[in-house]
C-alpha cells in the first residue's frame, strides 16, 4: 500500500491540528492540499500558518479543485453541525474524494436530518466515495468504545458510560470553556450568552449506540448543561475557585425504552474532580465494567480518530457511514 | 432484516452451548439444521442431546447438505487448530455457506499456514461467502480490544494486556484444567501427557495485534505453560491447596521488534487470585491504560462472541477475515 494522500478541508484549531501531525510526524501519509476560505490564510504556506516551524511546500487555497488535485481523502474540521456541513461535504463528493470528518453531528447525521443523510449517501455512492464523521467524541469513547465492550455479551439490559475530566490539568481556554471560577449567576449568563454551550454529540453517541444494538429508542432525552459548584476552594494555577462559585459543567443524556433509561451518558469537566476516568459499566450477561484511567486525551484522541480512521475509509465502500459500520478502528504505524 | 438462519457445524461443548443459547434465548435467530459425526448423537433431536428441555424439533444429521441446506451461517465448534478444521470449512463453503468458528488458529491463520489461509480465501470468494475465526480469547480480549484501543493513540510504542482469572470462582473442569490442587512433579507429568496443555491463540493474538498496527514483528515468543505455585493454603471448595503445591497457571507470549517487546501478553488462571481482570496497557500519545474488572466470564463470552458476529459475517463481503478487518463487533437484541 502506498502513502494516503490527505488535503485539509479548513486549517483551523483541529484542522492545523491535524495537518500539523502529518507533517511532522505521521510519515505514513502524504499531506497533499489545504483549503480554507479565511483569506487571511489563503495564499499563504500551509507550514506557516499550523506553527510547522518550516514551509511544507505547500499554499492554502480557497480553490478545492486545486486542493483536492490529487487527494484520497480529505479531512473536513469546519464545523460541530450537519446542515452547516452539508453544502461543504457534497463539493469535495463531486470530486469523488473520499472524506473523514469531525462534525460531531456527522457521526450520526439520521437523528440530525434523515434526508440529508440519505442525500449524502446516494452521493457518495454516485462518486465512489466513502464519508465518515468521528473523533473522539462522539466517535469513540460514549459510541464505538462501548459498543466494541457488548460484543461479549449475551444480552445486555443498560449501558452507563462515563466521562470525567478534571479541568485543572486542561489548557486555560479549556477552563474557561467550562466556566471555572465564575459564580453561578455569571455562569448563567454565560449559557445564555452562546459562551458556554452544552456537548454536541450526545444525541449521536446515546443513538449510535441504539442502533448497534437494534434497540428501538422511545425518546432521547438530552439533559441541559449544569454547572457543578465548588464545595471548597482550589488554586488551579489559571484561576483559583471560591467554595460555591462554579468549578465546570456537567451533562447528561439517556435513551429511553418504555420510560427506562436504557443508555446513560455522563459528562462532567470541572477543577478539583480527583479521578480523571472514562467508564463503561454494561449491565448483561455477563456484565462489563471497564474503566481507562485516567481518562483519554481529548486533543491528541481526537486527532488520532481523524488520522486513524482515514487509510479505512479510503479502503471502503462508497456511501455515508458511522463508527458502528466501520471497520475495527485502531492506530497504524 | 429477516431472522438469520444458523446451523451448528459440530454439537460439542461450544457448539451445544451455542445452539442451547439460540434455541432458548435468541429469538432474533432461527436453528435450522445441526451437523455432527458422532453416531451417538446423529438421528437424535438436537433439544435432547443439549440439554434444551424440550426437543427442538431438528434432528443431528452426518449429512452435511441437509444440516446446511436452509441456513445463512454454520456456527463451526470442532477444534482449535486450522489444519483439522481446514477439510470441514471447504465443505461449508462449497455449499456457500458463510461460516463463524471458534477454531482458535483460524482467528489469525496466516502464522499457522499461509498457502492453507490463501485457499481459504480463494474457496470462500469462489462461492461467495464468508470466514470468520473468534471467540473471546482469542478474538477478543487480547486482540480486538487492545486494537480498538488504540484507535485515539497518534502513536503506540508498546501494548501490555494481562487477563487473570481467579480459578476458585470457575466450575470444577477448569480447576482441574489449570492443575488446582496438583504437585509441582504431578504437574510436569500433566504436562508431558498432555493434560495441562497451553492456551492455544495467544500467536493469533500477538500476530493480529502486529497487523492492525503495520507492525513487522522480527518473532514472536510463546512461553511455556508454568505452573503457579500457591505461598499460603487454599480451601476453593473443590480442591484443597497446601502451600507449595500448584494453584494454577500462567503463560506470556511476546511480539519482538530489534529484541524489543512491543507486545506483551499475560495469562494467568489460579485459585487464590485476589482481583480478575482484563487489562490493556498501550504505552503511546497518549497513553490509554484500560481494566475490565472482574474479568469477562470466558463461557458466555465464547458463546456471545459467535452469536454476536454472526449478522456481521452474513452482511460481510466474501473471502477469509480476521477480527481487525471486521465490522466494528457488538451484541444485537
């Protein structure tokens, strides 16, 4: 097998990311093209713009034509939302490149809009081209993760799966993400603000999880964001947390059969919380209760699932998949 | 979907725990033939000979048409290694069956033989159907997990996975499997006579753990089976350990690459053990260090494993696969 030839599809936070491994480490892929329409960006050399510390050779370009020249697949970071997506996916389908993508809602788009999925779908089977959403999640720990864990199972009754990330170790713009130090009523207006927004892709995993499992959800029901409040103070270094001021946010998400809670999901990310873990307890015969402690790396995960996933789907039927589809993910070196 | 339509190839100890589960349980499968050779089974109805509790209404046959004739999928349980069961898969396949084994060489048969694995391949392509070899370990536990898990790693220095199963918590056969209760000398006879014998898969395991990741291992390092020796008495209920005499076994295979272990595998099975578990360390960025605690039960686990790949398979292109080509694994209701 030949090097992946990759072109980028938005040379952003993630997709610098991902462009930036490539480049200066994944030697078993072969960075072909950038495309962005920032036109602070276009023109420019690729290397530049991602902190490469060197020119890779090659220019961002708002030409995707000229981008997608000569690319097996592209990896598209543009955007959490389907329908934003959308427009996006079908011009880099109509060069018959095949896409790996980061929008969340792509992970499982039918829950999203069931039409435009089946519109991506036939598309991409008209161009030969295969498209997948993942990352880290949605893409593996509340979705592929757990459903790779029942496969031992003779039945399963309830999945819980569980994320804890304590925000103390975290980047500062991911503190303040979270809301860590303001009080609640700040907190408060932050949620109203768009500043803190709840996880996108909780819908995707606790359905993605349904479908896998044939199980025919009632009603899924996605909890709002909450904040969890300090009980004592800390000093996190960036910002020091008063008792009863806000130390980071919560979520959760639950499927639904006959009013039971079939699927529960949990996502907490607040300074002082001691263990940092990603948690599956499935509840069948025989039970699973798998813990990865600490918890995985959000940034590096979801690099890796983009970079990772790409030589499978070039391998692929053409058409619109989700993890559950695909094949058994896992590095390469 | 319509039901799948399975037929047991074999009603052993495996093959009659599948067909028991199917038949009782799996309602979203239908038993529709049961193939064996022993004349002491063959002309009986299938419910009988498993211990059902009532007759299944489908009687063991040594005609293998016949026991394949209505099915999608042979559930094929009759031994370990590939070369005894390389004859019986032929036949399936002539007969365009797809097949799901438990046959531990076949999980990864390249390392066994790879003109026979390539006739395989060949057969199953000609006839369009599919071959699948697992099982929980191997096909699970020490392969397609530890692979899945190193799906968020943008890069995997080394893999350490470890099961340990406490034998005082397993039925009495077990016991007896791994020496309970023996002396050292009474041991090393089992072994010479073949009565203890090594866990067959774990070169499948190491080998498939090395192609899922683009590894080329320089060897692979299966250890001797070793016996455990107890330091304090044990009272497990069946047998009465005194200290100095065997508790159990253990048994390490290694994937090297420059004399480096890249992958390690631990197994071990003693009375006396405090914790089982499953464990999968990946030394990588970042690093993902994962236990299923207590260890996943290995009868159900077998029995989920086949049953559970089964759809896969059916739905599955034709030819030979291993589990780190397959379809993400799962349970289905």
């Amino acid at each position: 097998m030949g090097k992946i030839k990759v072109a980028s599809f938005g040379v952003g936070v993630i997709g610098g990311a991902a462009a930036r491994f490539i480049l200066g480490e994944k030697q078993q892929m072969e960075f072909v093209g950038a495309f962005d329409i920032d036109q602070g960006k276009v023109g420019k050399d690729v290397g530049e713009v991602i902190g490469l510390g060197r020119p890779a050779g090659i220019r961002i370009t708002d030409d995707l034509g000229m981008a997608l020249s000569d690319a097996d697949i592209a990896i598209h970071t543009t955007t959490s939302y389907l329908r934003a997506a959308y427009p996006q996916l079908e011009s880099i389908l109509s060069h018959g490149v095949d896409v790996v993508s980061s929008c969340e809602e792509l992970s499982y788009p039918y829950v999203v809009d069931n039409g435009l999925s089946e519109a991506l779908d036939s598309m991409a089977k008209e161009n030969g081209a295969t498209v997948l959403g993942t990352g880290i999640n949605p893409g593996f720990l509340m979705d592929a993760l757990p459903i790779a864990l029942t496969a031992p199972c003779k039945s399963v009754r309830r999945i819980v799966v569980t994320r804890r990330m304590n925000a103390a170790s975290r980047r500062v713009p991911f503190q303040k993400k979270v809301g860590a130090g303001l009080s609640v009523a700040e907190f408060e207006g932050a949620i109203k603000g768009g500043l803190i927004s709840g996880h996108v892709g909780l819908e995707q995993s606790v359905s993605m999880l349904a479908g896998a499992l044939g199980w025919k959800l009632d009603s899924v029901d996605i909890g709002a964001v909450e904040p969890v409040i300090a009980e004592s103070g800390t000093d996190a270094g960036y910002v020091s947390i008063r008792p009863g001021s806000v130390a980071g946010v919560k979520q959760a998400a639950r499927g639904l059969v006959g009013g039971e809670p079939r699927i529960e999901l949990n996502f907490s990310a607040y300074v002082g919380s001691e263990e940092e873990y990603d948690q599956v307890e499935i509840d069948g015969v025989p039970p699973v209760n798998c813990r990865i402690s600490p918890c995985v790396h959000g940034d590096h995960g979801t690099v890796a699932m983009l970079i990772n996933m790409a030589p499978k789907v070039v391998a692929f039927k053409p058409g619109l998949y989700t993890m559950k589809d695909m094949t058994l993910p896992s590095a390469f070196l």
